[in-house]
C-alpha cells in the first residue's frame, strides 16, 4: 500500500492588467508570484500556460477586468477565462478569482427592453472556466453576488477610506459625506456613521447612454468639507458636475474618494480643471505614475486582497476583516 501525505500549496497567478497588485499582495503574503508564459497569436489570441506544475495547489488569478498595459476590458476578461481554465486542466485544487475590478458590471438589470444582463453574463463564463470562488471588491451593486452559483467575498475598500480621512484630521462637524445618486444612498450612510459627519444625497439622470446629469441635492451642504463616496469613475463628467453644484450651494470643498478609477477620455484632464480639491482613489485598477501627481492620489488595496487570500486559503472567517 502506498501511502501520502497530502499538503496543500498556494500559488497566486498574476493577471497582465494590474501585476503591480499582484505583486504587492506577493509580498504581503510572503508568497512568489507563479510564472505564467503569456504570448499573443498574429490575430490576437491570447495563450496562457502555467510553467510550473499546479497539481493538487489552491490557485489564485489576480486580475483586473479593465483596460491595462495592451490590454482593453475584452483582453482583461479573456485572459481571467483563460488562465482559470488552464489551471482546472492542470489538476488544480482549487482556482479563485480575485477580481479588483468586475468589468461589465454596470449592466446589472435590464433598464430598458432588448437590454442584456451583462455582469450575469461574466458570472456565467467565469463560473463555465472553471472557478471555484470569486473574491470582489466594491461591486457596482452588491447583488451581483446572487449571479454566482459558488462562494463570493465581496469585499469593500471603505475603512481603507475611513482611516485615510480620519489621518487628515477634519473637524467631524464640518464634513458632509455625500451619495452621488440614489443607488450609493446605503453606503454613503455606513461611510457618515463611520465618520460621525453629516449627510447629502444627489439624484441623477440619464438623458443619453454614458451621460448623466445631476437634477437634485437632498441636504445642506453649507460650509461643508464635502466628501462624494463612489465606487468607479469613468468619465468624470458627472463627478465635476457633482462638484460644481456643491460649491454653487455653498460648501466649502470638495473631495472625492472610488474604489475603481477608471479615468477614460477625458477625466483626467476634467478632474485637473474641476472645483474637486482632490481624488483619492485605489490600485484596484492600475493608475500611470506619471498620473498620479495633482490631485489624484492612489492608496493600495494590496493588504486588505492579501488577508482575504489568507483567509480563504486558511478556511478562516473573512468576517472579521469587516469589523
């Protein structure tokens, strides 16, 4: 009779968009990154292959679904497809998405008829690739998580936001957390009663696909340090018109804290112009160095991935870093 021993083993697979958080969970977890091969075919395609045996190892896929380096949102998506299945069909024990950034995540619900579902549809094709588990951050809406059939951490990168505000030393009274639409109304709750500030909600429409446009504001922001609390900016069209309506009612400054900073066309440069003091952001989706200067600041998520990792891999309770 043969007898073994088994012992489980840990690889984290860093993704092509974000290897800078990657690489920071890496060093968090005291754990080196797996050497993956990558090429792109002449028409392309994208090749993955693990170079390193997987067999029998808990494998973790660290991507950003977003645009980073070469890649658009697509290459992002198919690459995470990708490399999931290719460590299924190497015997991996277990494979799980750490997912930064869930791209198509905005088309949650059909809004209008003949509309797809799109964040079901890239819950289908990662659940079909072979994942076992998702860890998220920030999801555009928390029931995203109900298109999973598999265990989903949904994580959130607000203390991180909390502990970089209270560092600032505000005067409680003064500050005003403020929900961008009706739909952030929740989180922006949790964020004031973690901040002991006052409260204000906007509500926005949407006359044309990817536009919106601020029609209310619920609260006096008077003299108010304002802080908008958002979970990506894109555009930041809305979010500069955001900031104008605010100080046109009287508040003082403007900050501005999202877990995704997508920055496309022309946010940074809106941003640059805008009545916004500054813009705190996470590497969740990578930032260019050259980008972060002015008033755009980037904090890391890369401690708070690693100890869910940790968590999960040690089948101990995330729970707790929620508290």
């Amino acid at each position: 009779m043969i007898k073994t021993e088994m012992k489980k083993s840990i690889m984290l697979c860093p993704g092509s968009v974000n290897p800078a958080l990657a690489d920071g969970i890496a060093k968090e977890l005291g754990v080196p990154l797996g050497n993956v091969k990558r090429e792109k075919f002449a028409n392309g395609e994208i090749y993955a292959r693990y170079v390193d045996t997987v067999r029998g190892s808990d494998v973790f896929i660290i991507q950003s679904v977003c645009a980073g380096g070469d890649y658009d949102v697509n290459d992002a998506l198919m690459e995470l497809l990708i490399l999931a299945d290719a460590a299924k069909r190497a015997s991996a024990r277990s494979v799980c998405a750490v997912i930064s950034h869930y791209g198509y995540a905005r088309q949650e619900r059909k809004a209008a008829p003949r509309e797809p579902i799109t964040a079901r549809l890239v819950a289908d094709l990662i659940s079909s690739a072979g994942v076992d588990r998702v860890i998220a951050v920030d999801l555009h809406q928390d029931a995203i998580q109900g298109f999973f059939d598999m265990p989903v951490n949904h994580m959130t990168a607000m203390p991180i936001f909390i502990d970089y505000y209270r560092k600032k030393g505000f005067d409680p009274e003064k500050l005003c957390v403020v929900s961008p639409d009706v739909g952030r109304a929740k989180a922006a709750k949790k964020f004031q009663t973690l901040l002991d500030s006052d409260i204000a909600i906007m509500h926005k429409d949407r006359p044309r696909h990817n536009q919106s446009e601020i029609t209310a504001l619920i609260g006096d922001v008077t003299g108010k340090i304002c802080i908008i609390n958002d979970d990506m900016i894109d555009t930041a069209g809305t979010l500069c018109a955001a900031a104008d309506t605010l100080i046109a009612r009287g508040a003082e400054s403007v900050y501005v804290c999202a877990t995704h900073g997508l920055f496309s066309g022309p946010a940074y440069d809106r941003i640059e112009n805008s009545k916004i003091t500054e813009v705190v952001v996470t590497d969740a989706v990578p930032v260019p160095l050259d980008r972060q200067t002015g008033k755009i600041k980037v904090l890391s998520i890369a401690p708070l991935m690693a100890k869910t990792i940790k968590c999960v891999y040690d089948n101990t309770s995330v729970a707790q870093l929620f508290e």
